[in-house]
C-alpha cells in the first residue's frame, strides 16, 4: 500500500518567495517530475519480453529510445543547477541549510559531471538535438550491410517503427560511447543514468525542501502518517510491462 500526502500549496505563498528561490524552486520540481515519469517508463519498458522475436527487437528500440530522452533529462538539469544565478543561490543562500544527504548528493554530481560529458556529449549530439550531415554520413556507415534496415509500418502509426534511422541513431551513440557493441553501450549509458538520475533526484528534493522551510512552513514537508491518501493494490514496478504492439478499438 502507498500514501500520498497532499501539501496544500497557494499562488499567493509561492509569490511570497522572492522571485529567484521560486524560480529555482519550480525548475528543480519541474526535473524531478520528469525525472520520475522517464525511470518508470523505462523500467515499464525493459520489464515487456515476449516470444515474438519481431517484437523483442522493436522493443528493445522503443527502450533505447525513452533511455535517450532520460540522460537528455538529465543533462538538461544539470545545466539548470549550473546557472549562475541557481549557483548562488545553492553554494551561498543555501548552502547551510541543505542538509547532508543532500550536500553528498551535490558533491557526487560535481563529481560524475567533472570527471565525464558523456551524458553531455550525447545529449547534444543525439538525445536532444538531431545530429547534423557529416555526424549522421559517419553513423550511417558505421552500420553494417547485413544489418535489418527494414522499416516496420503499420495500419496505425502507432505500431509502425521505422528501423534503418534507429539503426543510424544507434550508431552515432556508439561513436560517442567508444563502444562499438550495443548491448555494451546500452549498459555502459545505464551505469551513469542510474546513480545520476537517484543522486540528481534527491539532491534537488533537498533544495526543495530547503526553499520550503525558510519561506513557508518547514512542518509542510513532515505530514502525518495516517492523514493521506491510501493507494492499495498498485502494481509491482517489476511486473508492470509496455508492449511495443497495441490495439485500438474502433
């Protein structure tokens, strides 16, 4: 069983927060929630097997594809923590408050973005932004002839998948990863997602919280258990699956 607690929250106390603190505020919400949806998604995803060994294949492709969109996320979020103005607010204003988990956080963020701009290099060369001419003539030719550079349509757009671009996107992620097997890069792009996406995640939850606390009720953030939301027989996250075929009726 889950509990959601529900933080009553007004436009007249969000506009009682100077206009930085709340810019920052709802930007580092704004990611956690995109954050969330993308992790479940993906998860949804990489859950689905089945024997059809088409589907597996398209399957696979739809779970790339939603994990390119996360680490672009997450680049992107990271580059709205780096902002000047957000930088001042975190290292100066909030510096003392945010409490340790959450300095941890931030210390192995600055860590993993010091030491390596995959994320980065992928976000703006594939996830976020269409490569240009010469990146996609180098991925094209990366691609194997005997590859299956089929397209896949469908009566509805929805189980179509066009097979030959993915093939060449995919390429173009192994030349950024050095990896020159797939399943290789797919993991290797996981390994950095993963404790990014938890550390990114709980780190702008305690800036949250330590906006919250100075301006508002620090008692908000500390509901009572027993006083939510009861959400009972939701479903495993682990046995939750998204097929990549579906049916619509008419």
């Amino acid at each position: 069983m889950n509990e959601i607690f529900r933080v009553p929250i007004s436009k007249a106390q969000l506009r009682s927060i100077p206009v930085d603190d709340r810019n920052l505020l709802l930007l580092a919400s704004h990611a956690v929630n995109q954050m969330s949806v993308l992790k479940k998604v993906l998860i949804f995803s990489l859950n689905y097997e089945t024997e059809n060994e088409l589907e597996n294949a398209l399957s696979a492709a739809q779970s790339q594809m939603i994990l390119r969109f996360l680490f672009g996320v997450l680049a992107e979020a990271w580059e709205m923590v780096k902002r000047p103005i957000h930088q001042r607010l975190i290292g100066q204003d909030y510096a003392e408050v945010i409490e340790l988990a959450g300095k941890k956080a931030h210390a192995a963020l600055k860590k993993h973005f010091g030491e390596s701009n995959l994320l980065h290099r992928l976000r703006n060369t594939i996830a976020y932004h269409h490569p240009d001419g010469p990146q996609l003539v180098a991925a094209f030719e990366d691609v194997p002839e005997d590859e299956d550079w089929a397209w896949y349509p469908s009566d509805t757009i929805n189980n179509s998948f066009y097979l030959a671009s993915d093939l060449v996107i995919t390429a173009g992620i192994l030349r950024v990863t050095g990896e020159t097997d797939t399943t290789k890069a797919f993991k290797k792009v996981l390994e950095i997602v993963v404790p990014v996406s938890n550390d990114l995640t709980e780190f702008l939850l305690y800036v949250m919280r330590a906006i919250i606390s100075r301006y508002l009720d620090p008692t908000m953030l500390s509901p009572q258990i027993g006083t939510g939301t009861k959400i009972e027989n939701a479903p495993d996250l682990y046995k939750v699956a998204i097929p990549f075929f579906t049916n619509r009726d008419h």
